[in-house]
DNA sequence: CGTAAAATTGAGCTGTCTCAATCAATGTGG
DNA sequence: CCACATTGATTGAGACAGCTCAATTTTACG
C-alpha cells in the first residue's frame, strides 16, 4: 500500500518499490543489499526516508552515516551560489546512488531536492563497507556505478564548456531516455519526464526563459512532443543528429 | 633503484622526482609507494614514463594496466569533440592521480597532455588494489585523492554552468595558486605557471582570444603579473572578490 | 476556487565569439 | 649563429547566442 507518504521523517514509504519488480531499485537490487534472502544477499540495516515534490530531502553539508539510493521518484543534486543561479550536478533516478562520494565522505557536498514525490532507502555506511571488503561482486557493482556517476560528471563539464543551448538540451532529453531505457520505462519514444523547464535549466546552465524557447523549437520542428509530464522523441535522428553538434 | 627511466621515450626523466624531496611525489610517498622502505611502506612495481612538452601523454580509449601518477611537470586531461574544441577537464600537478577511475577501469576516458616536459610513475593496477584491500591507511589516503578529485569536477561543472568568464579565470587562478601552496611552492603569492592562454582557455569553456582580454583586464586593474612562465598574484584580496561573484 | 508555480511571448541588451591581422617568443635546421 | 618556421600573445571590428526585464496565460495544488 502506498500509504499516506510522509513527510522527511521515516516512514512507511517505498512499499511500491519492490512491488513494481526488479526494474525498479535495480542497483539496491544488484548490490543484494534488498533483504536478506537466499541468493547470496548480503542484508545491510536500512532505513527509508521519503519526502514530496518539490522539498529538500537532503541538505549541503548534513552529516550522513548512511548511504542512501533513489528507489522511487526523481531528485536532483544541486549546488547554490550566494547569487541565487544554481547548478544541478546530477539528475538521479529510481535505482541511482546518491553520490559515490558519499562512501568515503559523511558530509555531503551539494543539497538533494525531490523533483516528484521521491523515497529513499538509506544503507548503514560502515556496513555497507565491510559488505564492499567481503564481497568481490558487491564491490565490482558499486565501483561500476561509481564510474558512471563519474563518467557523467565529466560529460556535463564537456557539455557546459563548449557545447551550444540546443546542443545541451538535446543531450539531457537523450540522456534522459537513455537511462529511462534502461530500466524498461521507455515505450515508443516515449516516457515520464517530471522536469520543470527550471530544472533543465538548472542542469544546463540556460535560463529557463532561454530553455522554454528552445524546447518551443524542439517541438516546432517535429522533434519532440511533451505533455503530461511526459516527454515522447517525435524524431529520435533529428534529435540525435542536433546533439552530436 | 631509481635504474633508468624507461619506457614511451625511456628517458632519464624523474631523478629529480626524490631529490626534490617529500613535497613532490607527495601522493605516492604519502602512500608509501614510493619504494620498499622500512617504515611500513609497500612496494609496488611501476613504470617511469615521461614525455616532452605538449605531446600527448596517454591517449583516450588507451588500455592501461597501471594508474599513472605525475611525478614531474604539468599536464591536463582533455577531451575533444568533433567540431574540433576541447574540454579540459583537470590540471595535473605533480603528486596527482592521473584520474581515480583508472582504479576500477582500465580504460582511459580522456587524453592526457604534457603541458611542459612530463614525467610520470605508472603503479601495477592489480598491486594496487591488493595493497588498498589491506592496507587501510593507502586505502583512507586513495579515497581522500578520489574524493577531492571529484569535488574539483563538481565544481568545475559549476563554473562552467554558472559563472562569468572573469570568475571562470580567475578562480583558475586562485586554485591553482591554492594547489601550488599546498606543495609549498607559492612564495609572496607568486609562482611557476606554464599554462598557455590557450590552456586557460580549454579549461574554462572560453575562447583564447577572449581569455587573452580577461587576464589583460586583471593585469591593468592590478591584480596579478605573469611574466616568464610564473604568476604572481598582486591583490590577492581583489581577485578572490572577484571570483566569489 | 483561489493562490502559487510554471510556461510562454516580446523587446532590447551584452558578454562572448568569429574573423582577421600583427607582433613577440620560442625552437629548428643549415 | 643566423634565417626561418611555429607557436603564442595581442588588438580591432562586427556578429550573435543567450540574458534581462516585463507582462500574460496556463497549469497545478491546497
């Protein structure tokens, strides 16, 4: 039951993630950090941590002892500048690891906001470490998404440094749909986009007035159509091709 | 014994790395990797590779059975897009990691380029995890290097998305005189600084021409001097105003 | 249903780029 | 040791991508 998802505070919260399968907390999932059960699984004490759209779940510099990942929801990792302009660094999704960093670092960096409503589950960080010394595959999986999460850090720099507007918001749709993909949420073209316009403009350090006329091209030239908080690539090759730059 | 420096070029190439002493192949002495010494140190077999200014170190896409350390000189790790820009996505210091990544991938994601003459200790990548997985002071000195490293792209992403090009320069700036003071190598806020404009240019998503104007403007205002391949910093006060934006 | 958040559109401005040319520095071969 | 070739720094003029300010409409939510 999805129950009454509460604020901040822990709660009932993520009961849906199992319950839509093994798409969903794929890398708790991947890790066998679920539950404890048959399959080799190594069980890690766990809480779950749910808050709603649009509010902070995690601020800059709050000590963690836990390692926590995305299991429903989307949320952003943002950086704030004393000029009010922000820099979303990561864009996470169900499955997705808060930070890498956060397995050698308790003070997290950068501040998480929930774009929809998001549940978290959060791994006892020094257990979580003794499973990563103990198990070779526990450790080969995390230090995989470890290079992703690095891997598209340096993609942002590359994209923010020297591509153009249309070029980054390109990227981040295709990006976007790539990772949706993934986890099986894409179906003809198409799949849940919860972004606001602020949000990509966040990500791709445009002003979301900028952001709104370049989408308008988007959609304009057939390229894409977004309705519904969901977005469908009307021509996945025009798109690609306008990426590519 | 240091023997000779082979490989790439097999030069004589880092002697000097030791004889400078402890502040320069700080990462490596720091974790005792140096060589087999009694204080606890671990051995581990490495390479000495060096190359000439502006050559191309190691390659993107190149295979690499070892994690490369600089030990001497300058490089940048770079990436290049199709329309011919780069990205540069670190400055190398000697004591810098290539890139943590090379712990859990072998594959290199970026080229590396000299900036002046470099020269580098390639470590045994399978030695070096078996002497992290046992040794929990490398282990806690490794994830330290990893951790500030990616800070430093998180907050290169930042600048890149958010800030102006003369906050983009001269917070170049001021880290790299931060980063060169760690080595002990600032003396009356000057110091060694063989970046070419081009370099500062790549680094900060601008064109070097545009740069060129940037740093003619800190100069005129009086807040640093460049002059044969060394910064000094004037007012030091002003450019940090300057930076926070 | 009312209020706040988000999307859209217009008009004008400016930071940064492009193109082009010159000059200084550094390195190279004869 | 000089002439030449290459690389890097500097300066000017004009263009344009993306920003700011401002107003309106649409959508979402308590």
């Amino acid at each position: 039951m999805t129950g009454p998802t509460s604020q901040f505070s822990e709660k009932t919260g993520c009961n849906n993630c199992i319950m839509r399968g093994l798409g969903l907390c794929e890398v708790a999932i991947g890790l066998g950090l679920d539950h404890p059960d048959p399959g080799g699984a190594v069980p890690i004490s766990q809480k779950k941590l749910s808050a709603p759209a649009r509010r902070t779940v995690f601020r800059k510099d709050e000590l963690m002892d836990s390692v926590p990942i995305v299991c429903e929801g989307w949320a952003v990792s943002v950086a704030g500048l004393s000029n009010g302009r922000q820099q979303i660094l990561s864009i996470l999704l169900p499955g997705d690891l808060l930070s890498g960093s956060l397995l050698f670092e308790q003070r997290l960096s950068w501040s998480v906001n929930a774009v929809t409503e998001v549940c978290c589950r959060c791994f006892n960080r020094s257990e979580l470490r003794d499973v990563l010394a103990t198990s070779p595959k526990t450790f080969d999986r995390l230090s995989l998404a470890y290079t992703v999460e690095r891997n598209r850090i340096d993609q942002l720099a590359i994209d923010l440094g020297q591509r153009t507007a249309e070029q980054r918001v390109a990227r981040l749709i295709l990006n976007l749909r790539d990772r949706s993909a993934e986890r099986g949420w894409v179906h003809d073209q198409a799949f849940d986009f919860p972004l606001r316009q602020t949000h990509i403009a966040d990500a791709t350090g445009l002003t979301s007035i900028h952001v709104n006329r370049v989408i308008g091209g988007f959609r304009s030239h057939g390229l894409v159509e977004i309705s519904d908080r969901s977005l469908k690539i009307v021509n996945p090759e025009g798109l690609r091709n306008l990426a590519e730059g």
